[in-house]
C-alpha cells in the first residue's frame, strides 16, 4: 500500500513457511523515518519481547540502501505483518452495529496510545484510522493491565489494535510539568492523540463515518459523549492554577479510565475485579 510517507509490500522469503509472513516498508531516507526505525527498534526490544505490551508490531530488521538507489526508496524496514487497519474496520457494517466490539476496539486504541505516551515517552502527532492497525486474534479470557499501580482486567475480542508509524512522533518534555505554560503546551499535544482517532467511532455526520446512519443514533451519541469528557478533561488541564507533581500523560489516562472506560464499559468489559479466566500470566504494563 502506498502513502505520502512510504510504501509497503507484503514480502515473502524462499524457504520460510508462509506466503506472505512479514511486511516490508519502503521509505525516504529522512531523520523522521531514521528516527521511526530507531523507535520500533526500541519498542521491539523494549516492550514486545519482554511480553510488555501486545498494541505494537515487531520490526525485524532494517538497511538504507547505496546511494545509488533513489534517496525516496533507500531506507527500508521489515516489520510483522498486520492484517489491516483501523479504517477497513469501522467501515464493516457489521462491527459498526455491535456497541461491544466497537467500544472494546475504543478502548483497545486508547490504551495503545497510552502505552505509546507513558512507557515509550512519545507523542504519535498522526492518530488517524490509518496508524492504527490490527491482528486477528482468538484468544478468549481477560487481558490483564497495569496502570499508575492499578490493575484493570479488559475482555478480548477477535481483534487487536496496534499503534503504528511514529514518523511524526515526538518525545514528551517531562520536564515540563514545572512549568504551567510549558505543561499546558504539553497537555495539548498528549490530549489531541486522544481527541483526534474519536472521530472514526463516529458515523458519517458527526465524524470520519462513511455511512450516515452507521453507527446508530444510540452508539454515535455515547462517541459524542465520550468526545465531550475529553475536552473537560483537557479544559481541567489547562485551567489548572497549581502545578501537579503527578505528570500530565499519567493524569490525563487516569482521568480517561476513570470517566470514560468504568463509565462507558459494557458490562464486564472492562473491570477491576481480576477474573478467573486471565490469557497473560505477566500483566501488560501501560505506564
């Protein structure tokens, strides 16, 4: 698939099982796909293989071509394959009227932007329905994850989303929270990862929708609520007069959690109460 900062082909190898068992991306050769290469790398080896998170694709490997080669085509990624995207969900008519899986996937995308923010230190600066991708997944139980000390347990479902291409990423000041205005200006840029991909819960009157009526009237009403708790909680940042020494990205999530998943969960979608039936014998950890 091709975009303005990259193109990907689905890639096979001679004697390796699978037709086609990983993706490889062809990008310019900039400081900010170095700098994505670089971060999936870290994630990788970071997070992924220590069973930290399951919301991110493995890079296997990466080369920058000779000079020879075009400077738009020289650096190259092999990464795990994903089947799909955000977008071609929430374009399945089907999901779209099922209140469950479509809000399992909201609050899927929302802790992989979390985990992006808290335990990378990155912003993504390009949360659209592109950059979130999927794995199809048959797992049944609870997920376990753990959040500013708090254990929350969240139901699996047939897919998993994974937050993806950090070209335009940016690393959080943490320092910034000694300083009202620069946390205010930080805030933003942590808040709008969250506010913007709200939009493709939405149908096609409200936001990135690409049917009228789909999600129902019901469904589309509880996005919009969900979009209005955002902007308080972003307005509560930004009017705040003292300075808090809890950091801004781990105040912003618990404040999502606590008015947004225990609120707007399906019941036992999202829960404290650890169940029997656990897939991860070691939590994730979000922060």
């Amino acid at each position: 698939s091709k975009s303005r900062y990259g193109t990907i082909y689905l890639t096979s190898i001679p004697n390796i099982i699978g037709i086609y068992p990983i993706a490889t991306k062809i990008m310019k050769n900039d400081n900010d796909n170095i700098g994505e290469v670089k971060l999936m790398t870290t994630i990788t080896n970071n997070i992924i293989l220590k069973k930290k998170s399951r919301h991110f694709l493995i890079i296997f490997g990466s080369c920058t071509c000779t000079k020879r080669i075009a400077e738009k085509l020289r650096l190259i990624s092999i990464n795990e394959l994903a089947n799909g995207d955000l977008k071609m969900l929430v374009n399945n008519k089907d999901l779209l009227g099922d209140v469950e899986l479509l809000t399992n996937l909201l609050f899927q995308t929302y802790i992989s932007i979390a985990t992006f923010q808290n335990l990378v230190g990155y912003v993504h600066k390009d949360a659209h329905y592109g950059n979130f991708l999927y794995q199809l997944n048959n797992e049944m139980g609870y997920y376990h994850y753990i959040f500013d000390g708090k254990d929350y347990y969240l139901k699996a479902c047939k897919y998993n989303i994974i937050i993806f291409d950090y070209g335009f990423a940016r690393r959080i000041n943490m320092n910034a929270k000694y300083d009202l205005v620069l946390s205010n200006r930080e805030s933003r840029k942590i808040f709008e990862d969250y506010r913007r991909i709200i939009n493709a819960f939405m149908n096609k009157k409200s936001g990135w929708g690409n049917y009228l009526n789909l999600p129902d009237v019901n469904i589309n009403n509880k996005m919009l609520e969900i979009a209005a708790i955002l902007d308080r909680i972003l307005y509560n940042e930004l009017t705040a007069t003292t300075i808090n020494n809890q950091q801004f990205h781990v105040r912003i999530f618990n404040s999502i959690i606590e008015d947004i998943f225990l609120k707007y969960t399906p019941r036992g979608m999202f829960i404290t109460q650890r169940p029997p039936n656990v897939i991860n014998v070691a939590p994730f950890v979000i922060n």
